[in-house]
C-alpha cells in the first residue's frame, strides 16, 4: 500500500470528521463513530476490508490488555465511594478546615480529591445536594459553588488516570501510569486553582441564585464513617502507585521492601486495594447491596471499555496508513513540540464535546509523529501526554455532556454557564500547558 501525504491527510481528515458529526449531530455512541471512522480512513487509502478488521480487532485487544482491568476497577471504586456517602464526609471534613466562609474553596478542594477514582460527571451529581444546601445556608451565589466543585472534579478527570481519555493516551505512548499520575497531580493543582480563581472572579459577576429541583440519588450517607475511613480508599492506590514510582527511580534493586512495593504499586493491584478498603471501611452493608454496586460498576465500565477499544482500533488503522511519516516529510513538527498535541486535542475537544474522545483521538494520530516532533525520551512522551489533557480541558460548551450536568443539577442558567463555567475551562487548559512547560524544566 502506498499512500500520497494528500491521500493520508484527507481521510484523516474525513475520519475525525465522521466522528465529531456522528457524536455530536447524531448523537451516535462514540464507539460505533470510531469504529465507522477506521473504515473510512482505511478505505481511503486502500487497505483491503480483510485487512482492516484484523488491524482493528488487534487495536482494540492491545488496548483492552493494557487499559482493561484498571478501568474496571477504577469506575468500581468510585462506584463504591458514590453509594457508601464516603465522598460526602469527605466534602464536611474538609468544610470544617477551610470553614464556611470559604465554602467555595472546600467545593473546589472536594472535588480535586474525590475526583481522582471518581468521573466528573458521576461526582459532581453526587455532591451537588450538598453543594446546594452550603450555597444555601453560606450565602454564596449557586454560579460560584457549582463551578467551584466543577472544576475540582474537571481538572483531574483530564489529567490523571485511571479517568479512561488519560490511561488510554499514556497506553498509545508507552507511559508509565504511576509517573503520570504523580506529574498529572502536579500539573492538575493549578489548573483546579485557576479554575477556582476564574470562577469566583466571574461568579460574582453572574450570581445566579436560581436552585434546582431535588434530585432524586440513592447514596446512603454512613454517619459514623470516621473521616480517616473516606479518604484512606483514595489514597491508599496513590500511595502505592507512586512508591512503586520512587522506587523504580531510588531503590536498591532486588530488595524485599522493594520487591512488595513494586508489587503492590502495579496500578491493578493498587486498584485492587482501594476496592477492597472502600468496602472494608462502610459499616452500612445490607446483604445485597454489594452485589448491586459491582454490577452496577461493571455495566459502567463496560460502556468506557469499549469507546477506549474502538479509539484503539482507530489508532491501530492510523498507525497503518504510515500517516506519521508523511507528516514528518512534509511538516515542520519538530518545531512544535508539546504545542502540537496540545492543539490537536483542543480541536478536537471542542468540535466533538468528548475530552475522552479528543484525548483518545488524538493519541492515536500523535503516536507515530513523536520522533518528528522531538519527543523521544520517555520524559518527553510523559509531557505529551500531559499536554493532550490540558487540550482536551478546553473549550466545555454546549457539546458536551458535562456541560449540561452542571446546569441540570445546580440550576444555572446557560449565559451564566458559558460566561462562567465555559470560560474557565479555557483558562484551566492555559494554565495546564504553562505548567507543563515548567515541569519539562525539571524532569
């Protein structure tokens, strides 16, 4: 098969086309867009239909053995911290530090934590009854608490596995999850406090009051859930994963101490220890409440699995038209670096509404281009990554599902949601890729 840069570029063109007007006009499941959009990039430059389902079908289980086990896990663990009320005392634990008159920023802070097992969409319905009722008894305008708590949850759900658009690119990249979980966090902080910052500054501006109509959630709120007992599942699979981390880069090798923490820092395994934590510390279990959670994680994560293994797919059929060499023949990448990704991704993002679909998408056309864009060294791939999460923060609208759970659930209007919630993504996306800059600097 032999390819012309036009060829390649205009099907690559046409395939994410077929994406973003199948997801977001069609409102077609991003799996059965992908999956039409590797036959149309195949076709077009001429690979054989035979040929096309078996590159597809090894995409997708390379994906699958990489990525499987820990989205299971990670969306069982949230699950769990969902329906246990463990995210609520955390939420008071930390109103009591910061006290009501920065109710905001316990918001803020709330959801930075609860977000890292916990999707942004799942956490915010969660604790938006909480976040109301403090909106209430503070006096503080619904825009700035919703949007607070908003991009707590946003800023890591971009950046930091195991939220599926991240775990998916670092597995497309070759990067090492523990490493990017622990530079994501430090990339993630100013993003959430920039997003903060926006937030209250605008908010103040729109300080729509409006409320929203109860909603109806079945989380039951375990009162005498010592605070200890709500944060150790969150950060038990941190602790683990980062030591393991550490020590891949300080420990005397072949040590015991370091022989277990490798071990146990496998982020499967990690995973595996928050689960099992999150259900040890309820004290609230009725006979066949467990068995409800767990299959209710598993049909959850069926739906992430295969939207990852159908971006795998598509990747593996990009990988095949050798587009990467006709883009380093033709184009001046090495220029770009990290700006490259950034931009692919915030394109995507904001055309389709899906940052786990811009991110996954992108990876996949960024992958072959890494030795043309000068990012070799595992360093390099780790920023890449990093900065298609900052790309895919930017820019939140109508598109997207996000978008509308906060305005559902805290009652805001969509002027008030665009001027405030909106803009913010786009100052957390800025601030993301500075901070990466800064970051390259000493890694």
């Amino acid at each position: 098969m032999s390819t012309s840069f036009i060829q390649a570029i205009a099907f690559l063109v046409a395939g994410i086309a077929v994406i973003i007007l199948l997801t977001s006009r069609f409102r077609v499941h991003a799996f059965f867009a992908l999956l039409i959009a590797c036959f149309v990039v195949g076709l077009g430059v001429q690979i054989p239909v035979a040929d096309i389902i078996t590159i597809a079908k090894q995409g997708f289980g390379n994906i699958m053995q990489s990525l499987g086990l820990i989205i299971v896990l990670g969306t069982t663990l949230g699950v769990i911290l969902e329906h246990t009320g463990a995210t609520q005392v955390m939420a008071k634990s930390i109103l009591k530090k910061t006290g009501q008159g920065r109710a905001p920023v316990a918001m803020s802070v709330t959801g930075f934590i609860t977000g890292l097992p916990i999707f942004c969409d799942s956490g915010y319905i969660v604790l938006s009854g909480l976040n109301r009722s403090l909106a209430a008894t503070t006096g503080t305008p619904i825009a700035i608490m919703s949007i607070s708590l908003a991009t707590g949850l946003y800023s890591v759900h971009c950046l930091i596995p195991p939220h599926p658009g991240a775990a998916a690119a670092a597995a497309n990249l070759g990067v090492d999850l523990g490493k990017l979980i622990l530079t994501g966090i430090v990339v993630a902080i100013p993003a959430a406090i920039a997003g903060y910052w926006w937030t209250k500054y605008a908010g103040q501006k729109n300080q729509d009051l409006t409320t929203a109509s109860p909603i109806k959630e079945e989380v039951t709120v375990d009162s005498s859930m010592p605070v200890i007992y709500a944060f150790l599942p969150v950060i038990l699979p941190i602790f683990l994963i980062a030591t393991k981390s550490f020590l891949s880069i300080e420990s005397k090798k072949g040590s015991l101490f370091s022989t277990i923490f490798s071990a146990a820092g496998d982020p499967v395994i990690a995973l595996s220890a928050g689960v099992i934590c999150a259900l040890i510390v309820s004290r609230s279990w009725k006979k066949d409440r467990i068995g409800r959670l767990l299959q209710e994680a598993a049909e959850k994560s069926g739906g992430i699995l295969v939207i990852i293994g159908a971006g795998g797919a598509f990747g593996a059929i990009l990988a095949a038209t050798h587009i990467g060499e006709h883009f380093s023949t033709t184009l001046p990448l090495e220029k770009m670096g990290i700006l490259f990704p950034f931009l692919l991704t915030f394109i995507l993002k904001t055309a389709q509404g899906s940052s786990t679909v811009a991110i996954i998408t992108a990876s996949s056309i960024v992958a072959p281009l890494l030795p043309s864009l000068g990012l070799t060294s595992d360093s390099d791939r780790l920023l890449c990554v990093l900065a298609m999460g900052a790309g895919s923060m930017m820019i939140s609208h109508a598109n997207d599902a996000y978008f509308w759970v906060i305005a559902k659930f805290s009652g805001l209007e969509i002027k008030t949601m665009l001027k405030v919630y909106s803009v913010s993504t786009i100052v957390m996306g800025l601030v993301s890729l500075g901070m990466i800059y800064i970051v390259s600097l000493f890694i």
